[in-house]
C-alpha cells in the first residue's frame, strides 16, 4: 500500500479533531454574567431634636418607615412622623380682648401652646462618599394646637384647641456608621395653617409655627 495513501487520511483527521476540540472549549469558556443585585426594603426607627429660629423653641420628632435601597442607585423612604413643641408667652387683656372671652377677666395672662403635627413624608437620599449622603424630601398631614391661657394674678384659666393642615419641606446630609446606625443633619421649611382658637388673631397668631425654620440633628436604626 502507497505511504501517502495511509499519511494524508491520517493528517486530515487529526486536524479536524484538533478543530473540533477547540471550538467546543471556546464555546465553553464564555464568559458567564451575574444576575443584577436586587432592591431591597430596609425598615427604620429615628429620632430627632432641633431649634425652631423664629420661635426660638426646641422641637423633638419621632419616624417609623420604609426605605427602597438598590445597589448603585438613589434610595427612596416613606415614613410616618410625630413632632411635639412647646411655644410660651404672654398678653395683657383689656377690654376688647376680654368682650370675646367674657370667662376670663382683665390682667396678665401666660399662654401656653402645645403643638403636634402628624405627617407622612417622602424622602430621596443620594451617596455623596462612602459614608456619607445627602437627602431631601416633603411631608404633609395635619397640627394637633393645644393653647392654655392662665392668669398670672388668679387661678383663672381657658383652654382652646384646633387641628389644622401642617406642610414640611426638608434637606441634608446623613452619615453611616454602619449597616444598622446612621446620624442625619439638616433643616426644614415649616407651612402650618392658622389655627382658630380664641377667634383673635392677637392670641391666636402667638400659637403658630407658619413660616418657620428647624435646625436639627437626629439618629435612625435600620433593621
């Protein structure tokens, strides 16, 4: 039998298995991607305190949300959140104050108003570094408007109280010490309709928040 005869058939073989070979490892070598992480849901407790400027008053918050955390991406939160302030101050009632409140006499007289809003509030965070984000958001719902009027002179007193629409408009900057605890910096625009309590503008504007602005600092726990 002729050697080339036996070498070439041979020679065809062996390449084309060699071809084969390598295709099958080419296509097994392809580059697998990953799933994209997934969003997920962060629930948070907070807690703040801060100086109302106009008032000149401390005010205290508490919030219970919900935070929607992708990975790379701006966090969206809703929360729930109750304040409480306390205003003080003083009048003098004269005969026209007292001919709308026949139940309190002429004298000096303390006021007193305690002030609760309720609001829910949504609130867009972004990283700035590593630790550190900034946020800003708005909330609405209404103002619990508490107002005791006491005598300084006698034990006469009056009580009045009203709910009315509050607004909130918010900003600043959040640090994370770790997954569970951050601390978060900012300020706040406070809208708060007039409430009606006494039906004298004299008193009742000395029983609002309207216009003012919150300095404040706070903590939040996420679990």
């Amino acid at each position: 039998m002729n050697m080339k005869n036996i070498i070439l058939p041979l020679a065809l073989g062996m390449t084309a298995t060699a071809f084969a070979g390598e295709s099958y490892s080419a296509k097994s070598a392809k580059e697998v991607i990953p799933p994209a992480p997934e969003c997920s849901l962060q629930w948070f407790l907070g807690a703040s305190a801060g100086y109302l400027t106009d008032a000149d008053e401390e005010m205290y918050h508490l919030q219970f949300g919900v935070e929607k955390i992708c990975p790379n991406k701006c966090s969206h939160a809703l929360f729930l959140e109750v304040g409480f302030t306390e205003l003080d101050d003083s009048v003098d009632f004269g005969p026209q104050v007292t001919s709308n409140l026949p139940d309190v006499p002429f004298g000096e007289y303390e006021l007193e108003t305690q002030i609760v809003p309720i609001t829910l509030n949504y609130k867009y965070e972004c990283s700035l570094t590593q630790n550190l984000n900034w946020y800003i958001g708005a909330g609405a719902g209404i103002a619990l408007v508490d107002m005791d009027i006491d005598s300084v002179e006698t034990s006469d007193s009056e009580s009045f109280d009203d709910e009315v629409f509050y607004a909130q408009a918010f900003a600043g900057l959040t640090y994370n010490f770790c997954e569970s605890f951050e601390a978060f910096g900012g300020v706040r625009y406070i809208y708060m309709d007039d409430a009606d309590l006494t039906g004298l503008s004299e008193i009742d504007d000395k029983g609002d928040i309207d216009g003012d602005v919150l300095v404040e600092l706070g903590l939040r726990y996420n679990f």
